[in-house]
C-alpha cells in the first residue's frame, strides 16, 4: 500500500505534467499544419491558374483563388502578405488570411501598395 505522502507527491506528478503538457500543446500546434487563404480577384482569370507567392501555391478559378503551403512561417505583417498576394495575382476584391478577413481601406490600401 501506498503512504499517503507518497500519494500526495504522485498527484502533484501528474497534475504538473498534465499543466506542461497543457501550456505547450497551443504552441505546438499554432506552428505547425497546413496553412490556407482566399482571395477575390477584381478581374477573374479566363482559365484555371496556379501561382506561387511568397512560398503559398495559390489556385484561381474565375475570381475564386485559395492560397495553400504544407508549412507556412512569416514574419509579414497581414497587410505585406496581402500586397504580396495582390501583386502576384492582381487587384483584391476580398482577402483572407489566418483568420482574419481584410476589409475597407485596409483592402484599398493593399492593393495600392502592390500596384506601386
């Protein structure tokens, strides 16, 4: 049988890992997955195109395009990223990345900034 001081320090064991295990698993996981975007180009495509931007394959299909990489890791600020994406693929209509949406002046901004 187990003394209860024994007991006691087994629990805090556990309950410790448990806690560390906790606090890294976000970590982890926000650094690693797929990544994925949308974007709404002003002008649609006339066929199918496929392009890489700044190391993310982007897909178009009429004015439809998703942005996919296996593994995506940028210091860009949200709007470098979007004026990458629009002078790669032409003027924004919509963008949407790592759960955000670009709307407004900011989405005005970003394609004024890709057209200079």
């Amino acid at each position: 049988m187990m003394s209860d001081k024994f007991a006691t320090v087994m629990v805090s064991v556990v309950c410790a890992l448990g806690l560390g295990m906790g606090a890294t698993t976000p970590a982890v996981a926000a650094g690693s997955g797929a990544y994925h975007a949308e974007a709404t180009l002003a002008t649609p495509v006339q066929s199918v195109t496929e392009k890489d931007v700044g190391g993310v394959a982007w897909r178009c299909e009429g004015d439809k395009c998703i942005g996919k990489a296996e593994r995506y890791s940028s210091l860009d600020s949200y709007m470098k990223e979007c004026r990458k994406v629009s002078a790669g693929l032409g003027k924004l209509t919509r963008f949407y990345s790592r759960g955000r949406e670009m709307t407004g002046g900011d989405l005005k901004s970003c394609n004024s900034a890709a057209a200079s």
